[in-house]
C-alpha cells in the first residue's frame, strides 16, 4: 500500500552519508476541495469504535480557512504542508509508503509548511528524493488516519549538504509549534497512564465526547474534526507509574 508521489528525483553528487536539505517554498491547493476519511480500524481508535466508512469534503475556495460542506458552523485555517518527504532507503526492493522511517517518508508533520527545511539522510547514490501527501490541515496526530488531504503544487529548493551525516531526519520550522494557525483560545482533554498510546486514545474519545455532547457534532464529525485541528501532546514523561498526553482544540474552529 503507498501514496501517489512526486519523484524520485536524482540529486546530481548526493552519495551516502551526505544531508540533504530541503526548503520547502510553496504548498498550493491546486482545486477547490479536499476530502477526510475514517477507514474502520485504520486510525488512533478501534474499529469497534467507528465501524463504518464515512467521508467528510471541504471546501478550499478562499484559500485560508476549510470549510465543512455538509455543515456551515465549522471552518479549519488553511496550513498546507506535504506529508511525505523522503530520500530512498538503503535496502533495494518494493517498500510500503505508510510507516515513516530513517528515510523520512510519511512523516506527517505539519510545520513543515512554506518557509521550514528538512534535513534528510542520504542512503544510495543521487538520493533519489520523493514528496507527496499534500494537506491542507492537519492536527498532531492525524488520529482517524486522514487529514484534510488535497493536490497541490509544491515548489522545492534543495542544497547538498556534502559528509555531513544524520541518522534520521531534522527540521528547521517557521513560525511557532506551540499554536501555528491561530491565536484562538483553546479547550484541551487530558489523560493519563503508563502507556502513551492508550492515553492518547482516552484523550481523543474525551474531545470526541466533548465535541458531540457540547458542541452538536455527530461522532464522525467530531472524530474528523480532532484528526485535522486537534493537537496531541505529550506533557509529562518524568513521573512514573503515570504519563500525561493532552490534546488541544482551538476554538476558532466554531464560527457562526
């Protein structure tokens, strides 16, 4: 299973052991809508949670906030960013584009939009660099497995960066990681445990909880809207039995 990807591109003198950097300048819708998805038993939440198949459409028009076709209270500021950017592994032979892996690849990280670099290890001759995933939004965690996903036009600078060795990728981002899209308030949802991902899973269902109860979403919209805005974070990793994850709604999400 895989990603449609642009690539790979040979980049002429790239040879193991290097760096390359990648400066990401422009990441454009290039139509006027993009999708999310809940695929039963693909995301943070078991299938026996969501099983069924459901499709949310934005709509990208104005090119700044996304807005709910099937609902006209919700709207997500527009932060397009590709999510898969990735030199080739060392290892010859077919590789599933799904899991992120020393190569970079599906790393889904959406700071790195216009303005941020990524530094990418380099594995066999020429690099052999490919980028794809394109999304408008996205919150920390992806959690139903899909972000506002989108075709773009994505414009690129690379720079060689000669015997200069990492062993996975690094990045430099613009702007803020605390808040990136908004100064909104926020609400946030806690939970804690010694295990980070049941506590990420606790976290999600409580917004989700919170979403329909106090919000009048349904469970599927709500469970869409936390995988395209809302961030999860880990907070406390020093105290143990206990662990604390949070995940955080900007509140501007909720217009009139």
């Amino acid at each position: 299973m895989g990603h449609p990807l642009t690539g790979p591109v040979h980049i002429s003198g790239a040879k193991p052991g290097d760096t390359l950097a990648v400066e990401i300048l422009e990441v454009r819708p290039s139509l006027g809508f993009g999708w999310t998805a809940i695929r039963p038993g693909r995301g943070l939440l078991p299938k026996e949670e969501f099983p069924n198949h459901y499709l949310q459409i934005w709509d990208l028009l104005d090119q700044t906030l996304a807005r709910m076709k099937q609902r006209t209270d919700i709207a997500v500021a527009i932060m397009p960013f590709p999510g898969i950017l990735g030199t080739a592994l060392k290892d010859s032979g077919p590789h599933s584009t799904i899991p992120p892996r020393e190569n970079g690849g599906n790393m889904d990280i959406k700071y790195l939009c216009a303005g941020s670099t990524v530094y990418l290890p380099v594995f066999v001759e020429g690099g052999l660099f490919c980028v794809g995933d394109a999304h408008a939004a996205q919150g920390d965690g992806e959690v139903c497995i899909t972000a506002i996903e989108m075709a773009a036009k994505i414009t690129l600078r690379f720079k060689l960066l000669d015997s200069h060795h990492i062993s996975e990728p690094q990045l430099r981002v613009h702007g803020s990681v605390n808040n990136a899209t908004t100064n909104s308030e926020l609400f946030a949802t806690t939970a804690h445990g010694p295990d980070l991902y049941e506590c990420s899973q606790r976290a999600v269902r409580y917004m989700i909880d919170y979403l329909v109860s106090e919000k009048g979403l349904s469970r599927e919209e709500a469970y869409v809207l936390c995988s395209v805005c809302v961030d999860l974070k880990i907070n406390e990793v020093v105290s143990p039995p206990n662990w604390l994850v949070s995940a955080f709604l900007p509140e501007y999400v909720f217009v009139d």
